[in-house]
C-alpha cells in the first residue's frame, strides 16, 4: 500500500532479486517505499569465483574482489527495478559463517574467523557494519539498528527451514531482534 514501509533482509546478493523482485517492483508500483538489508556480500562462493574469474582461488584479496563486485551487481540489478543505492544497506558480515556466529561466538573476545578469507571482522570499507567483529552481538546490533532506524511495516526474510545455513540464520538473528523491539515499536508483519 501506498505509505508503506518494506524492508527486504536479503542473506547474500541476489537472494532479494531471486525471492522478492516481483514485490519489489508491485511496492514501487504502488507507492510503497523499500530498502534491503544485506547481511553478507556472497564473498565466500568458490563456484561464483570460478564462473566469474574462470580460476580457483584461495587468496584473500581475491574472495573480497568477489564480495565487492556482488555488491555492485545487486546495486545494479536493484537500479533496474527501480530502487537507488541509498535503500541499499550492506552489512558485509561473513558468507557461511554466520549460523556459526549465531550458534558459538556471543560474549567472546575472539572473533569468528572465516576459513576462506581468513578475516575475524567486516571488510568492506562503503558498508554499514565496516569494521565490526564477527560476533553475534555486532550483527544483532546492526540489524536491530536498521529495523529500529526504518520503522518498516513489512519484512521479508527467507524461511527458516531453508536449508542455507545464511538463509535460515539471517530469520534467527531477525526473530531477536524483533523480540529485543517489542516495547520500542509496533511489531511488523514478518
């Protein structure tokens, strides 16, 4: 409806193109103001590696070289539907890691460290989450951030039964953060 607040929490880029782009594009239609949250930038898919560069790689520069251009290929794609960059929030949290993160690094002063690209703390330099340590309460922080800063009516998340372990993690973090909410704004529909 026109006036309403969409928020489209995508696990990786691509994720909001694949499950909601015909939403995408009826909410614009319609009136309806949208911005995605991206939890990870898809740095961490060997295959996608292979596909784009055409060679296997094990170095580090190389997964956030893959990270950065999905980023820009979800800017892109989004553009196409007619959104700008500035409703586009990238986290830039670790791709497979963060049902690790969920499930073993609350409270700790180390940090998650991901196999691939040997990093403990957020990479991307235009990202939101810059910097921040691969723990659970940075990721809950930021999240909870963007829900509490975007007052959103509606959110889509991928289902929790989905047998990615960033897809059904991203729900997770999300159903704390809405718990953490509760008396600080009117619930939205999930």
């Amino acid at each position: 409806k026109k006036g309403e607040r969409i928020l489209i929490l995508a696990p990786h880029p691509d994720d909001e193109a694949i499950a909601c782009g015909g939403i995408i594009q009826k909410a614009l239609k319609a009136g309806t103001q949208v911005r995605i949250v991206y939890l990870t930038s898809g740095d961490h898919n060997e295959l996608a590696f292979i596909v784009y560069e055409k060679r296997i790689t094990f170095r580090q520069g190389e997964f956030i070289h893959m990270g950065k251009l999905r980023q820009k290929e979800s800017i892109k794609a989004m553009k196409f539907l007619g959104l700008s960059e500035k409703d586009l929030v990238f986290l830039g949290y670790p791709d497979y890691g963060t049902f690790e993160i969920f499930c073993k690094y609350w409270q700790t002063t180390k940090p998650f460290c991901d196999r691939l690209t040997r990093i403990s703390s957020v990479p991307y330099k235009d990202n939101f989450s810059y910097g921040a340590k691969y723990v659970g309460e940075n990721i809950l922080a930021d999240l909870t951030k963007q829900i509490l800063d975007y007052q959103p009516d509606k959110i889509f998340v991928s289902h929790p039964a989905d047998v990615n372990v960033d897809h059904k993690t991203l729900y997770l973090f999300l159903q704390v953060a809405l718990s953490d909410l509760e008396a600080r704004m009117v619930k939205p529909e999930v």
